[in-house]
C-alpha cells in the first residue's frame, strides 16, 4: 500500500516515476499529470507524452477527444490505454494474425488452385495489392500487414520491433499511426504504379515500405543510433538505411524493379521517412545512441509473393 504523491490516494499498486522518483495512482502516474520536472528536459511541444488518441488523458476520456465521441474511456486505466505508446507493437500483433490467416486459416476455407500466381487467385485478391485489381481499396491496407513467408515477416517484424518504438515516442501514436499508413499505402501504389508503367505483372505485401519510412525518420533525428546488420556488423541507422537505399538504387536503374523485391516501394518510404524526419527534427530534438527494450522504453514496404520489400 502506498499513498499518491498528488491526490493522496491510498493504491494497492502504485506507479513510480522514472524521471522524478515520485510515487503516484494511476491518475497521475503519466509525466503531464503530476507537473515532473523531466517534462522540461524533453523538448515536448506536440505532446510526445500524450499520444493524441484522446486530449483527455487527465479527465480519463470524459471530456472531448475520442472518448466523448465513442462513449469509450481512452484514459490510463481505460480498455485502449494500452495503445497509447504502443502502435508499434500493436501493429507487429496484427502482422502475425494477418499472416495466421493467410497461410494456416486461408487454405482450409478458400480453394487455392497450383499453378497460378496468387495475385489471381481469391488468396491473393484478399491480402495482395495487385496490378490487375489495385481498385481493390482494402488491399491497400491488408497488404501492409501481410508478409509472403515467414522470413519475411521474420526481418519485417525484427525492425519494427526495434526501431517502430523509437519514432513513436519521438512524434506520438497519432502520428505514428499516420506515417506508418501512409508511407505503407504510398509504397505499395508506388510500385504497382511502376509495374502498370512499364507493362509488367506485380502483386505486393508486406510492411517494409512503412519500415523504411522509419528509417528515414531515424536517419534524421537518430542518425548516431548504433545497430547491427545481420546481427554482427555495428553501424549507424544512418549508415544501414544509406546501404539499403543504395542496394534499391541499383536494384531500380539496373531494370530489376519486379526482381522479386520490391525495391521502388522501399526508396518510396524511405523519402516520405526523411521528408517528414527533417521536417520534425528541431521539435523532437537529437535521438537515442543505443537501444532500450522493451514496451514503454523506446525500443528497439510491401513486397511479396515475388514482390518482397
């Protein structure tokens, strides 16, 4: 048992502060609700604290904001506080279930015929954004999260995993949210847009494009974060998204577009990464050198059947 620092709240599971060392309930345990001193060292004009899902964090959704809307609390203790800060995770989540779908519950329930190309088969028109059918809106958002193996959504969910966190706490969940969505959409249209340009077949999937969006960002406001390529090699994320860039650049002025990745969706994230970076880079301040895991710490393109970002 313990008392809140604020309100004075006798809590069986008390919050501690990381930045003032204070003891609070779950009212006051966010930075802004109980006036800490870290707030000044954080450079936080957009509210990096408050994600943006609701602008009633203190009124625990009762006043405006998402909650008032709905008739949902959306505050600390609320069933979607869990998603303020964690997007990134959430959407990592959402990619395992997508690809449960596609290859454990798709198979039983829909015919998959051999012998032709999965953007013409319902499998396909379902979770594949396609040059035959790229009015197919929903395909625009499905694709992101569906990946054409396990390998795939193995390096996909690895880099989400790690550097997805770092962008979120920088700009805030709403924004994160956005900037995941429209970098992953405006990559895979992007590279069908290219394939319908020069007469060929695509059929693309993945979340590399809104990876590589990431990057971009990172490469701006984090450009000192150490990482390691393949897991042995220590550079800076600048240097790893330089690499990746130019391995696309190749890939693209050589003809090998619709090579099997698609490398055009990948530099189309990583411009709308830097783009919105160097926009944002005097209000979130320098980024982290190094990575802290784990929830809540800062952590850490479409592609597919034959289109693998």
């Amino acid at each position: 048992m313990a008392t809140c620092d604020v309100c004075g709240e006798h809590v069986n599971m008390p919050y501690n502060c990381g930045n003032c060392g204070g003891t609070y309930c779950s009212d006051h345990r966010l930075p802004e609700n109980h006036s800490c001193p870290g707030l000044d060292q954080w450079n936080d004009p957009d509210g990096v604290f408050d994600s943006g899902f609701d602008d009633s964090v203190a009124g625990r959704g009762e006043a405006g904001g998402l909650g008032s809307t709905l008739g949902i609390d959306t505050g600390a203790g609320g069933p979607l506080g869990y998603f303020r800060g964690n997007m990134a995770y959430v959407f990592l989540g959402v990619s395992v279930v997508v690809f449960a779908l596609q290859y454990i519950i798709a198979p039983l329930v829909i015919e998959m015929p051999t012998g032709q190309r999965p953007a013409t088969t319902t499998w396909g028109q379902i979770f594949t954004l396609t040059t035959e059918h790229p009015e197919y809106v929903w395909t625009w958002v499905v694709s992101i999260f569906a990946h054409g193996g396990i390998t795939h959504l193995l390096f996909n969910g690895i880099a989400l995993y790690f550097f997805g966190p770092i962008v979120e706490r920088q700009v805030g969940s709403k924004k994160f949210t956005a900037l995941f969505f429209a970098s992953g959409i405006a990559a895979g249209l992007g590279q069908v847009g290219l394939a319908l340009a020069t007469g060929e077949q695509a059929a693309v999937l993945g979340a590399s494009g809104a990876i590589m969006a990431i990057m971009g960002v990172l490469s701006i406001t984090a450009p000192d974060l150490k990482v390691l390529l393949f897991f042995v090699i220590p550079m800076s994320v600048r240097t790893l998204t330089i690499l990746v860039a130019v391995f696309s650049l190749f890939f693209v002025a050589s003809g090998g577009i619709l090579s099997g990745v698609a490398h055009f969706a990948h530099l189309v994230g990583l411009f709308i990464g830097l783009g919105y970076g160097n926009r944002i880079k005097h209000e979130v301040g320098r980024g982290p050198r190094q990575l802290n895991l784990g929830p809540g710490r800062g952590g850490g393109g479409p592609g597919g059947p034959g289109r693998r970002p």
